[in-house]
C-alpha cells in the first residue's frame, strides 16, 4: 500500500498575475490536506470517496452539499491525472509496467475556497503513481502535469502557481516570465526559508455563503487584447511579489503588510468582488491585520501583529461564520485535517 499526500496552499503577494506571465509569492497551509492511496489489484479501479457518492439525507442536505462542494467529487480529477501521467511516460518513453492498481483518496481542505482542494488531489495522486511505477519526475515538471490534468484534459482555467506551491511545499517564490515560459515550459521557483513568514493567518469561510469570484473571463480578455490597464496591473501585481521577497528576505514586515494591502486593493479596483469577501478583507483590517486573497476568494491571508490581534482577528470573523487559523508551512500539520 503507497499513501502520498498533498495540502493546502494560500498566495501571499502577486496573485492573480501567475496566469499573465507574472510573480507571486505562495506558502503551503499543511492543516489541510488530500490523501491518496493506492495498491495492486487485478482491475483498474479508481474509488468513490464521500464526495463522489450521490446519496443524501434529504433534499435540504443534497442541496446545501451542492452548494458547498459543486456538482464534482474528485474520480473524474483523478482518471484525468491518470492519463495525464500516462501521456508523460509515453512522451519521455517511460515504460510502464503492466500493473493494475486500486485508488482512492479523501480530502479534509475546504472546497470552492480557493484554497487548492483539487490541485492537492492531482498532486498527491501523482506523488502515488510515480512511487508505485517507480517514476521519477522533476518538481518543476510534477507541478506543469498537475496543471496539465485539469487544463487539457478537464477544460478548467488555471495557473501554475496552486501545483507550484503543493509540489515544492514551504514558501516559494515564483518568476513566470515570458521568456522562461515560453523557452521551458515553466518558471523559476526559488524556495525561501518558511521561518521569514512570522505571524501569518489564514481566515476562511465555513458557511455555504459565496466562495470564489467570477469575472476571470473578462479580465484575460482585457488582457489578451492588450488592455492597458489589465497589462499594467499584471505588472504590479508581479512587482508586488518581487518587492515581498526583498521585504522577507530584511524582515521587513511592515513593508510586507503593505505590500499584502496594496495587492488586494489593485484586485478590488479590477474585478467584482461580492460582499462575503469584502467583509473578510475589511474586518481583518479594522483589528490592524494585513489581508489579501488567498487565492480567488473565500479565503484570505495576511499577518498579525502579536497574539492580541489574533484574538481579535478570531473574535470580529466568528459573526461572519469565517474561520481564522495560523497555518503550519512545514514539519508535522496543525489543527484540522491531521
């Protein structure tokens, strides 16, 4: 039996430019976490977990489970890893053995929260394949194929940066410029040392209320189209990562808590953003705490002063049915998800 894992992950600076030949700064939330098993079986077989089965105790839980998690569990995001796995080896010519397998996973990280639910799922699925085919890929490579699951085979946008961030783990610093994008197929990743990221929070919500934004689509037209506006804030945005790594680097904290700020108020002047997220960003900011999305919304991320904020940042989130924890970026995971 092989078990491999893969966590949550939150952006700190430069999201959502990853997409847009950008920078960020992203750090792994090990309080969440997907798991995923696999061992020899005569048949290929890929298992429904919770999330994958269409039982339920009533209307009012179909519909609330709806609403919480959307209309996929995670198969088809595993047989989409699967052959994407498969199109590598073939491509590298690999040889696989003839081996059937039995593969299931269970996930603890919050869904539809931008906090890297199905990409852990890919990764740590990956992370099986290669241990039971004795496959060795490169991380920067590991993390394209994840991404590759869910763009090629699946049809979902996304960017590098979530599989990045789950493959490398810590806190990573990334350079997605053009020129390396284009000449390599990926950027450069430079972990930092998880010990400069003092006094983070995560703050995410529990409700069923609103979680990721919308509007994506508007903005990679703008931006494809050549937009200035769109093409100057990507370019911001990318500027505000390079000027977080400089700030973590000195330990210059309040540089890097304005950095945080500045990088949300970009995003709020861009996109709409809906009422739940604002409330988030805004209480966060009332107790002194710097907040940003922590990926599309529903999440956020940001640093306290000292312990007396934490609690205060706790107390003014619980009415929104937020939640607010300090994530572990490396060694044994705290609190939830085990």
């Amino acid at each position: 039996m092989i078990e491999t894992y893969a966590y949550s992950r939150a952006a700190l600076l430069g999201n959502p430019s990853d997409g847009y030949f950008g920078k960020t700064i992203s750090f792994l939330v090990r309080n969440f976490r997907a798991r995923v098993l696999i061992s020899p079986s005569a048949r290929l077989e890929i298992k429904p977990s919770k999330a994958d089965t269409p039982v339920f105790e009533s209307l009012a839980d179909l519909h609330a489970t709806t609403r919480w998690r959307g209309y996929y569990g995670g198969i088809r995001i595993i047989q989409a890893a699967i052959v994407r796995f498969m199109d590598y080896c073939r491509e590298q010519k690999l040889d696989l053995s003839d081996r059937n397998f039995t593969i299931e996973y269970e996930s603890s990280i919050p869904m539809r929260l931008g906090m890297g639910g199905s990409s852990a799922i890919i990764v740590a699925a990956l992370r099986a394949l290669c241990e039971y085919f004795e496959i060795d890929i490169p991380k920067p490579l590991l993390a394209r194929l994840a991404l590759e699951a869910e763009t090629r085979e699946l049809g979902v946008p996304a960017g590098l940066q979530d599989r990045v961030i789950q493959v490398y783990e810590g806190l990573v610093y990334m350079d997605f410029s053009k020129e390396l994008m284009d000449g390599q197929g990926y950027g450069a990743y430079e972990p930092l040392d998880p010990g400069l990221l003092q006094n983070v929070y995560v703050a995410y919500r529990t409700s069923l209320s609103e979680g990721t934004e919308v509007f994506h689509s508007d903005i990679r037209g703008r931006w494809l189209a050549g937009d200035p506006v769109v093409v100057k804030a990507m370019e911001t945005w990318a500027g505000y990562a390079t000027g977080g790594r400089e700030a973590l680097l000195k330990r210059d904290y309040d540089t890097l808590n304005h950095l945080i700020n500045a990088n949300f108020d970009l995003r709020a002047r861009l996109y709409r953003l809906g009422e739940g997220n604002l409330q988030m960003i805004h209480r966060a900011r009332e107790v002194g705490a710097s907040s940003n999305f922590a990926g599309s919304g529903g999440a956020i991320a940001g640093l306290y002063r000292d312990e007396r904020m934490f609690e205060a940042l706790v107390r003014v989130m619980e009415p929104l049915q937020v939640a607010v924890l300090k994530p572990s970026l490396a060694g044994a995971p705290k609190g939830l998800g085990g």
